[in-house]
C-alpha cells in the first residue's frame, strides 16, 4: 500500500514501483531476492509536469497530497477506486484534476450513467476553493470523476476558467455548483459539460462574478430546478444539447441567454413545467423538445420586468403548451404543438401569439408552413403539405411543376412571374363568381 510506503520515506524520493510482496524468493541466496514480478507498486495519485503527462513529478497517496505539490500547469492524475476525503483548492493555481474517466463523456449518449462504478475514481467528500476574502484559485478543471455526496463548500470562490467535465455527481447540498455574491476580484469562467448531475438541483449562476456559463451535453436528474438568478449578468449563459429529467428545468431571470437543443423530460403534473421564464428579453429558445402531461414555458412575472417580452420562441416541440401569467405578449411561432394544424384549444393560457406552427416535430429541419397565408401542396388533391410563405412568389418559386400554390383571403401587393406547370388557387377556387356564393377573396394587386 503507498500509503505505508510513504509513511517510510523521509524527504523527496520517488519510490514507484515497489515491491507489493516482501518474501524472500531464494533464502539460500545471499542477499535479498524479490518475488518475480511482485515490483507492482504504484501510487493513487501522480503529479505531473503538464497536461500530456510528459514527466512524473511526485506520487502521493490522497488526491490533497497531489494538489499541495502541484504547480501552475501541472496535472494531478488520480487512479480509480475510493478515495474518502475533503479537498481544497485553496491557494492552487491552474489546478487540472483528472480521474480514471478523463476525457470520458457521461452526458447524453454516453456508456457511463448515474450508476456507473466500475473503474471509476469516486471522491466521497466535500470541495472548497477559497475562503470568503482570500486564497482565491485562478483556473481549475476537474476532468472523469465520481463524486460521491459532494458540493462545492462556500460555492465557487474562483478566478479565471472553471470546468467540471465527464463527472458523475451524486450531491446533498441544494445546488452541486453555486456563484457566490460578493468578492469583488472572483470574475470566472464556468464550463460544465459532458456530466450527469443528480441531486435537488445542478447548478445556479447567482452574481455577476459569472462572465461566461456554457452548460452543455450534461444529463439531470434533479428534483427543483437550476436557476440564472435575476443577480447575475445579461447574454452570459449558453446551456445547449443537456436533458433534464424531473419536475423541473431551468428558472431564468435575465436577459439575453441562450437554450438551445436541450430535452425536457418534466415529469408530469400541474406544478411541473420545463422553463420558468420571468419578464425578460432577448433570450433565444429553439430545438428543445418538451415532453406533455406539464407546461413547457411558464411565463410568470419577475426578472428584469421588461415592458416587452422580445424572446425567441421557436422550432420547438411544445407538447405542454406555454402558460403566461402576465399580461403582456408572448410570441412563439414556428413550433410543433403536437398536431400539424397548431396548437389545441386550452394548450396554451394567456395572452400567447402562435401566427404560425411547425407542421412536425422535425425541429433540426423545420417546416414552418402552418398558418401562413400562401402554401404549397404536392398535388392537385392537396394531399401533402410542403411548405408556408408569406407572398405569392415566394411560394411558385418553391413550388416544382405539379404542386399546388393555395392562397389564403387577402390583398397581395406584388408583382408575380409564374414559369413553371403549377396550379394557383384562391380561397374561392371552384366558385363561379357568377352563380356562386363567394367568401372572402384572395385579392392579387400587381401583374
């Protein structure tokens, strides 16, 4: 055990590998003569001189022994098994803290789940970077860990680049990752990618200590939601291709973000919704999809408490539908409702613009022909929906020899060139003005 050889050396020596078996093989032979092959001795954790591992600096039996006597640019490499310690950054610059599972994904697509233990390096205990008002790390990366029962004590206190990535984390405390207020001088970074998160919630970026968050391919499986508190900066966050799994998603309360690609698996109920989204602008909200039986967007009042609700809402799958409770307007076209003719009566609640709808849940090829004016079918029975336009034009230059342009009631301003085989109807296709009853007409102003 390296501990106990350790425990032996006085001073710096590098003692790796060790004999792991101490019986004399040939007692007759003087001298002592080693059990073949029993020169097997490593030890848990190796410090070295850079991130290719180039040369072994120091070996040590805790994952603190190798923080203390790492440097700026060091790696701290940790093998697998079960280490059982608190750990601190305090005062460490640069740190990059690898697992047996560095470079190992355990985010959306990956082998490694919330129950993967085999070959593992699990830490059961807790983090601390540094204290209230000192001893603040500048960068730290923590790269294919377990981590067992742990939170960042005293949040993040760092300087620099945070990343935690390839990780599974099985956490106590109500966030695994928390930006403090306060500590004028602890602006950072934060990059948590590639990790499955399960506990109360993941993360929650509270102050403008954040300058930049990228939340990305990570899985939750949390019980409340994470949180872009109404304290921290506008147009930082950026959380992309994660899945949440739960009651809960995200709280957003500033300005500017964006969510985009993300799963919503929200576990149904009435209290249950993907995203609270408060009264804020300009954040953009695309290629999500949202499971039903809970409300994918509850807009609610909070946040900057923006007069207009400027958000993107768009090549969606909004299966629960958006609830506003403000009264304000709240835009969301070219989204999937579930059904290709928009959204259902009651499937959305308050003031809710949905002009125009995806006619399926392709939301990485989107087809927002719902609800427009002009459309193109793919025959003379109307049989397939191919796309939606705004003007005549743009629907016969989409449309190939045999489709069908239907043009809604209204007045088109415009001038139109046809030079292709294509059939042009107006809502009053079929009607004899003469003899007929007509509707409203589809009014064509131009040559």
């Amino acid at each position: 055990d390296f501990a106990e050889v350790e425990q032996r050396v006085l001073g710096s020596a590098n003692v790796v590998p060790f004999l792991t078996n101490g019986t004399d093989n040939e007692p007759s032979v003087l001298g002592f003569q080693p059990v073949v092959n029993s020169c097997q001795g490593t030890a848990p954790v190796q410090v070295y001189s850079d991130d290719s591992e180039t040369i072994l600096l120091s070996n040590h039996a805790t994952i603190q022994g190798g923080i203390n006597a790492s440097l700026l640019g060091n790696v701290v490499r940790v093998q697998q098994g079960v280490f059982t310690e608190n750990i601190s950054f305090a005062g460490k610059n640069g740190v990059l803290l690898k697992g047996a599972k560095s470079g190992v994904s355990a985010g959306v697509g990956s082998n490694r789940d919330k129950d993967s233990i085999d070959g593992e390096t699990i830490l059961n205990g807790t983090i601390t970077t540094g204290s209230g008002t000192s001893a603040w790390p500048v960068g730290l990366t923590i790269d294919g860990f377990r981590l067992e029962n742990t939170s960042f004590v005293q949040a993040i206190r760092v300087q620099g680049d945070v990343t935690i990535t390839n990780c599974i984390v099985h956490h106590t405390s109500t966030y695994f990752l928390i930006s403090v207020a306060g500590n004028v001088g602890t602006e950072h970074t934060l990059t948590l990618s590639n990790s499955n998160i399960n506990g109360q919630r993941g993360f929650s970026i509270e102050n403008a200590r954040v300058t930049s968050a990228i939340i990305q391919n990570n899985i939750f499986n949390i019980n409340a939601a994470n949180l872009i508190s109404a304290s921290a900066l506008d147009g930082v966050v950026s959380i992309s291709s994660n899945q949440f799994n739960g009651p809960r998603g995200i709280n957003i309360l500033t300005n500017g973000n964006s969510i985009v690609g993300n799963i919503f698996n929200v576990t149904s109920g009435a209290s249950s919704r993907g995203i609270d989204l408060y009264e804020v602008t300009g954040n953009s909200i695309s290629g999500n999809i949202f499971s039903s039986g809970a409300t994918s967007i509850n807009v609610l009042a909070g946040g900057r408490a923006v007069e207009i609700l400027a958000n993107t809402i768009t090549s969606n799958v909004l299966l629960g539908g958006i609830t506003n409770q403000v009264a304000k307007s709240v835009e969301a076209n070219c989204n999937w409702w579930g059904q290709p003719d928009g959204p259902s009566l009651g499937q959305n609640t308050g003031d809710v613009i949905t002009s125009t709808w995806l006619i399926s849940d392709d939301v990485q090829n989107p087809n927002c022909a719902g609800g427009q004016p002009v459309r193109v079918f793919s025959d003379f029975d109307e049989t397939l929906l191919v796309g939606g336009y705004s003007t005549i034009q743009a629907g016969v230059i989409a449309a190939a020899a045999g489709n069908v342009v239907r043009v809604d009631a209204g007045t088109y301003v415009e001038n139109v060139l046809v030079n292709k085989a294509i059939l042009i109807r107006g809502a009053n296709f079929g009607i004899n003005p003469n003899t007929g009853t007509r509707v409203a007409e589809s009014i064509l102003s131009g040559t």
